[in-house]
C-alpha cells in the first residue's frame, strides 16, 4: 500500500469526523447551558454555543485510531508523538474544564507550564539552536527547558488569544497546520504530517459551523489543543529542515498570532493592567474599529497569514543567513504597524 495512504485518511476522517460531531456538540452545550455569553468586549451578539474544541478533539482523535487499526504499529515507529499527544490532551482537559466552569488565569497558567513539563520528559524538547550564519549552539539542560517550556506556553496562549472571531482562531490554525504538514510531508517526516493533518482535518470540519454566522464556537478546549499541537509539532524532529531555517520557519508560520500577543502583553503592562486581563485591542478589533465586517477583517488576517505561510515554505529553499534578514525584516515591518496603531490609540485616548 503507497504510503501516502495515511495522509489522506488522517485528513478525511477528521474532518468527517468533526464536521458529523458538531451538531451533537451544539444541541449537548445547550442542554447543559454551556453558552458564550455576549459582553462589552466580544462582537457576538447573542448567546453562541460553546465546547466546540469537544468535536475537533474526537474528530482528529477518530483519525489517529484509524490509521493505527488500518496500519497497526504505525505510531511506534517514533517515539516523540507520545508527547504531542499526551501534551495536547492535558491541554485540552483544560480547556473543557474552564469551559465548563471557568477557572482563574494563574490557575491556567501553571496548569500549562505543567503540561509544558510532562511533553519535555516525553520528547518534546529544543536542544540545540542555530546560529544562521554557521554553527551550532547546543543547550544545556536548564536553557533547553526554559525555552521549550516558554516556547510551548506562548504558542498554546497565542491561539487562544486571537480566538476572538467568527473562524478565526480555526482558520489561522489550519493555515498554519497545512504549512507545517506541507515541510514535514517534503522532508519525509511522516508521523508529524499525519498528527498535523488530522489537525487540519478537524479545524476543516469545524469551520463549517464557525464560520460568520457562527453556530458554535470552539472554546478553551478547542483553542488550546490547537495551539499547543501546533507548538509541539514545531519543534519536534517532524521537521528536520536544515537546521539552520529549522527555528526560523515556525516562528513565520505563526507570526500573526505571535505579533499580536505580544503586542496584547506590551500594551497591557504599559497601561498598568495584568496581562492576562482581555481587551478590545487585539489585530482584529483594531480593524473593526475601521469599519470592516467580522468576515472582512477574518479573510485579511487569513491573507496575512497565507503569505508568511508562503514566505516560510520559500524560506526553506533558500540560504540561511537571507531567511535571518528577510524574517527579521518581516517581523519588524508587522510590529511597526502595530506599534502604530498601539501610539495612536494612546494618543487618542489621552485626548
């Protein structure tokens, strides 16, 4: 049997799989009352079902299950999915029970870093960074801790911070898991693409209901399972790229989520409020703010983010010292815009 096999099944089953889920997830939120509530700062208006991250989850889940029972012994032929796995479960855990009952931020917070621990001793690890121009620096214990542990964390919190749209959080996601399948499908690392496909498969499925009109949204359990499936197939050994564009590609792929954290952080403690407090001043209320549609203002950060995706698979082919200067350049272009906007507002706002 070709095997390109398990790339199609890990794709179509979770997105079937998901797609088929969704209404039972609805007409469950609604029964037990699990509703996104509207408020001063969210756009939706009326109560939106949540725990939609419940049928991604056992979507994709479905399609791991497959290919082991069509291909019995296909997950052991590496040992590092052990920790994307157990990771994203733990993580998703999380997000159904603040969906169920919301939880306090550091309680979150630690909960995470736990997790990011548990994934490390399992495999998930940066141990060596590159120096672009030539050479290797390989970390020593505690640095290479630090640095997946932060590396985990930020990007499991980047998509569940952007998740403020009609699809948003699920369609940046599946830009980014179809660019990451693409590298690792190219460089032979098929246990990574199949993992990474079924992510696609069910964030697919589930924007036919999350799309503007939303008829249910994905929620914690949803966002966080995205998010730090996303971090942990980044830096595992599915993309073994040369190694010198190996740590620059993720952060390209992720690059609008990332910018505008980021931004969402220095903004927050340059106004004196915690950082985990939600605000209305992330990329995509600023652009409502100039009178585009929620549609509108999804499919620009979806071309955004197409064209870093775009970049990153090109970097890939190119030296390593030019994928320094053209992502730095990249990223400095995107935060000067954001920066911006962010004294703009500030200034209007001391007005």
């Amino acid at each position: 049997m070709s095997h390109n096999w398990p790339y199609v099944i890990a794709l179509l089953v979770a997105w079937l799989g998901t797609d088929l889920l969704i209404p039972h997830v609805v007409r469950l939120a609604k029964l037990i009352g699990k509703m996104d509530e509207p408020d001063h700062r969210k756009v939706h208006t009326v109560p939106i079902p949540r725990l939609g991250g419940l049928a991604i989850f056992l979507g994709s889940t479905l399609s791991l299950v497959t290919i082991e029972i069509l291909e019995p012994g296909f997950f052991t032929k590496s040992s590092s999915w052990h920790g994307i796995i157990a990771g994203s479960s733990l993580m998703f855990l999380l997000g159904v029970i603040d969906d169920l009952k919301p939880l306090p931020a550091k309680f979150k917070f630690v909960f995470q870093i736990l997790v990011a621990l548990v994934a490390y001793y399992l495999g998930i690890k940066i141990l060596v960074l590159s120096n672009p121009f030539g050479g290797m620096l390989i970390l020593p214990e505690w640095a290479s801790i630090s640095l997946t542990v932060f590396w985990l964390v930020g990007i499991t919190n980047t998509i569940n911070l952007i998740d403020g749209l009609d699809g948003l959080a699920a369609g940046v996601s599946m830009i980014a898991g179809i660019t990451l399948s693409i590298i690792a499908i190219q460089t032979n690392q098929y246990l990574g693409a199949v993992i990474i496909l079924t992510l696609v498969g069910g964030t697919i499925g589930f924007l036919r209901y999350n799309f503007n009109p939303a008829k249910i949204f994905m929620g914690d359990s949803g966002s966080l399972f995205l998010g730090f499936t996303l971090a942990a197939i980044s830096i595992t050994g599915v993309l073994k790229l040369a190694a010198t564009v190996t740590i620059l590609l993720p952060l390209l792929i992720l690059g609008v989520p990332i910018l505008d954290t980021t931004f969402a952080i220095v903004r927050r403690a340059a106004s004196g409020k915690p950082i985990f407090q939600p605000d209305k001043g992330h990329l995509h209320h600023r652009l409502l703010g100039i009178g585009l549609s929620q549609r509108r203002v999804v499919i620009v950060i979806y071309g955004f983010s197409s064209l870093l995706a775009g970049i990153a698979l090109q970097l890939a082919n190119i030296r390593a010292g030019n994928s320094v200067i053209i992502v730095s350049l990249l990223m400095l272009a995107l935060g000067f815009l954001n920066f911006r906007k962010l004294k703009t507002r500030v200034i209007k706002d001391k007005s």
